[in-house]
C-alpha cells in the first residue's frame, strides 16, 4: 500500500521539476542566445517480489514478478538547435549561423556564450555592455609592411580604437595595366604640337611621400619612331613637373639612380603583351615582372649631413612579361589608364569600421584606407550540451564537455558570423504549451494515485468497526 504512495510522491516532485524547467523556458523565450532545457524521466528501482525462473522439461519459463518504485529524472538537456535572426543594423552585434560560442574573459576565467549584444566601452574595448566582459579574438599585427592576423597565437582583447590616427604613408609601388593603342602614328620630328598631342598618351597618377603630402606622377607614353621597333614605346616620368622647383625623377631598371635619367622604353610582342623594359642608361630587364625603379627629391624635407637632398623611392610594376591581364599591353583599342594603383596615402583619422562574415573587424579611415584591426575568435565543444550554465548568457566547461576548441570563423566546423544580427531564443511556445499541458495532466494524475492510496488505506482503518 505505502509503494504506491510514494510512487505517487515521486512522480510528483519530478513533474515539478519538468514544470520548472518549462517554466524557465517560456521565461527566456526572448532572451537572446538562450537554449531551451528539456527534461527526461526514467524508471525508478523496481522491488523483485519473485524471481525469474528458467523452462524446465515439463514446465515453461515464468517471468520475473517486480513491483516499480516510482520514477525520477534522467537528465535536464540543454538543446542547442539555432535560433532564429533578428536584424537590428548595430555594427556590434554579432550572430553565429552555425555551432560555436564567442568567447569572454573576466579576469581569469574565460566564458561562453551564444549571445552577441555586444558594445564599445570608453577604452575602444569589444565588451557585453551588460556585465564588461571582454570580447576574446585576435589583434593584427604589422609584418614588413603587411598587416596580417595570427590566429595560432592565443585570444586576447579586442581593440577598435575609434577616431584614431592612421599616420601617412609613402608610395612604395604604382601598378599599371592599361593600354597602349597599337594603331598610333608615331609622332615625326617635324610635327606640331597637335600631332605630338594626338600620338601621346598621357598617364597621371596621385603619390604621397612620407609626409603625406600629394604629389603628381606623369607617365608620356610616345610611339617609338624607329621602324625597326613598331612595337615600342617610350616612356618619360616627372613628378611634380609643373613646379619651378626641379624634383630630379630618375628611372632605372636596377635601382634608383640621382643622374636626371627619366625616361624608359618598353618593348612588346607581335601578340600585344610586354616583352621588355629598357632604361635610358641601357639597363633591360626581359623576364618575369617587369619594375622601374623611380626616385624624385622630396621638396621641403630636411637635407641630409651634407646637404644632399632627401630622395623618395617607389617602384612603377608594368606587370608580368607575356601577360595579357594586369600588365601594360599594346592591343589595337583606344588607349585607356584602367587598373592604375598605388598604396600611399595622406594621414587621416578612423571614422567607422565592419565586421565581415569571418569576423574580421576592419577599419575605415578618412584618408580612404581601409586596415584589418581584428579577427573574433570562436569555441567548438565535443559536448556542448555538457557545458555547466553560469548566468547571464554564459556558459562555462564542465567534466563532460570537452576542452574548448578556439579557432577562426569555419574552422573545424565552426559557423559564420553574421554582423548586425542578433541570435534569438530557440523556445518554441507552441511546443512548450503543449508539454505544460502534459505535465500539468502528469502531476494530476499523480495526485490522484496519493488520494487513492489514501482511500484505500482509509477503507483498510474501517475493517475493525
């Protein structure tokens, strides 16, 4: 009489428990990042009454007699299905279509978490504005002039360092890969200035030297007059030539040269694709990419020890030999200065940044540069539903869930980032109705299995009246 009773007792306090934890979901059902709980129920110990006994020659097997204990919890899981998105146009706010967890690090524990409201503070510091826990990842790091991001090294602090500085750099190389038209008339040595006009092909680029200030380079394409060479052109450099104040270009195959040596001859192939590249002191280069050394005095600088003065150097890259794309080339099509690059520019300041589907945060600086700052690191688990919940958001490892796997957007099965865009709660109301109204019936039942027992032991009392 009493087994059922606790029988009854046991279903009980564990349909309370299921109660709880569906009370808890439907609480977060607009918490961002939140993962529902599920509970399971199992069977508690069953009492034997009689054993089993084996088939015999005269008699059939007979099955085991046990009477159940009742019933409790086999374990609370925490279901990490994705939830849905929700666009809010916040550049901060961070999504992750996929599995992983950003990470956060509050002194010397490190947590997880789904949840990606996240925010600047006063230092530039990626943080969740809620609690000040920092967002983990990767900074770049500047290598011979490259800004790369090491994502072997370990996670540290992200800095987005807002209205900073971004010093001016000098031009270092200037890409070409336009066209010079085949079907030009040379220019004869008796011609006008209209025909010297018509048979050039005039290229002006904006360089910067390492003050920042603005120069302008002129490259004058002339079709060669020697009918021995229908293929070639030649070309001459100036900086600044419309100042008083001589700038002194040199061009060179090999390095620079001070000598006042500015002009050049590039050479083509029957099929229109660079051939060679000849300087004014007979210096060729004839294979692979083909670079002209260009040096120019930077006016205004501070003179050297002796007075010499102070000389910029950049390379001008007509491209790969035989190369069609991304290469100077002599097609019968108008001449045009398509492609034309350079990597200089004046100081300016970082106006905005974005973070890219990577991850990778970029700055955006008023002086038209573009520089990564950045990169969010994710974590993979084996288990992630054997992660231990700390509040707020946040997750942390426990015995069952393996060692965090930190690693970049994509990699070993981590999702991509999606900016601007907030992970919603995976709770289903519809689903979490229906299982309250299954275990509301559960609990009721239960209830009832108590008051009958209840009866039973009543009637059991009245026997002796």
């Amino acid at each position: 009489m009493m087994r059922s009773l606790y029988a009854g007792v046991s279903g009980l306090q564990n349909h309370q428990t299921r109660m709880d934890v569906i009370g808890n979901n439907i609480a977060n059902v607009n918490t961002t990042g939140f993962k529902l709980g599920r509970v399971n129920f199992q069977d508690m110990i069953s009492q034997t009454l009689a054993g089993a006994a084996r088939p015999t020659d005269e008699l059939g097997g007979v099955n085991p007699q046990q009477v159940g204990l009742g019933m409790m919890v086999a374990s609370i899981d925490t279901i990490h299905t994705q939830g849905s998105f929700q666009t809010t146009g916040v550049m901060t706010d961070l999504a992750i279509a996929g599995d992983g967890f950003f990470i956060l690090n509050a002194g010397n524990q490190q947590y997880y978490t789904r949840a990606g409201a996240f925010a600047l503070d006063e230092d530039g510091l990626l943080v969740n504005p809620a609690n000040g826990m920092k967002v983990q990842g990767w900074m770049a790091e500047t290598v011979e002039g490259r800004t790369l991001i090491n994502n072997a090294a370990d996670v540290g602090d992200l800095i987005i360092p807002v209205g900073s500085k971004d010093p001016a750099a000098a031009t270092t190389e200037v890409n070409l890969a336009c066209n010079l038209d085949k079907r030009t008339t040379p220019i004869a040595p008796d011609a006008g200035a209209a025909d010297i006009a018509a048979g050039t092909w005039t290229l002006d680029k904006d360089i910067y030297d390492t003050f920042g200030n603005l120069h302008t380079l002129r490259i004058e394409f002339t079709k060669s007059q020697d009918p021995a060479a229908p293929n070639s052109w030649v070309g001459t450099v100036t900086v600044d030539g419309e100042l008083e104040e001589a700038t002194n270009v040199s061009v060179d195959v090999g390095e620079a040269n001070v000598a006042d040596n500015n002009t050049f001859t590039i050479n083509f192939s029957n099929l229109g694709v660079l051939e060679s590249a000849v300087d004014s002191l007979g210096d060729a280069a004839a294979e692979g990419l083909l670079q002209l050394q260009v040096g120019f005095d930077v006016l205004g600088a501070t003179p050297g020890p002796a007075g010499e003065p102070v000389r910029q150097e950049f390379s001008i890259n007509l491209g790969e030999v035989g190369a069609a794309v991304n290469a100077v080339t002599q097609f019968a099509e108008r001449s045009s200065t398509k492609a034309v690059e350079q990597n200089g520019y004046t100081m300016g300041y970082m106006e905005s940044f974005k973070i890219d589907q990577n991850g990778v945060i970029t700055g955006v600086y008023s002086n038209g540069s573009n520089r990564y700052l950045g990169q969010v690191a994710l974590a993979s688990f084996t288990n992630a539903g054997g992660l231990d919940k700390a509040g707020e958001n946040t997750y942390v490892e426990s015995n069952n869930s393996g060692t965090a796997n930190i690693g970049p957007v994509g990699v070993a099965g981590k999702g991509k980032i999606r900016p601007g865009t907030l992970e919603m709660s995976n709770v289903d109301l519809a689903a979490q109705f229906t299982d309250m109204i299954v275990t509301q019936r559960g609990f009721q039942a239960n209830s009832r299995t108590i008051q009958t027992a209840d009866t039973l032991l009543q009637e059991l009392l009245t026997l002796k009246r």
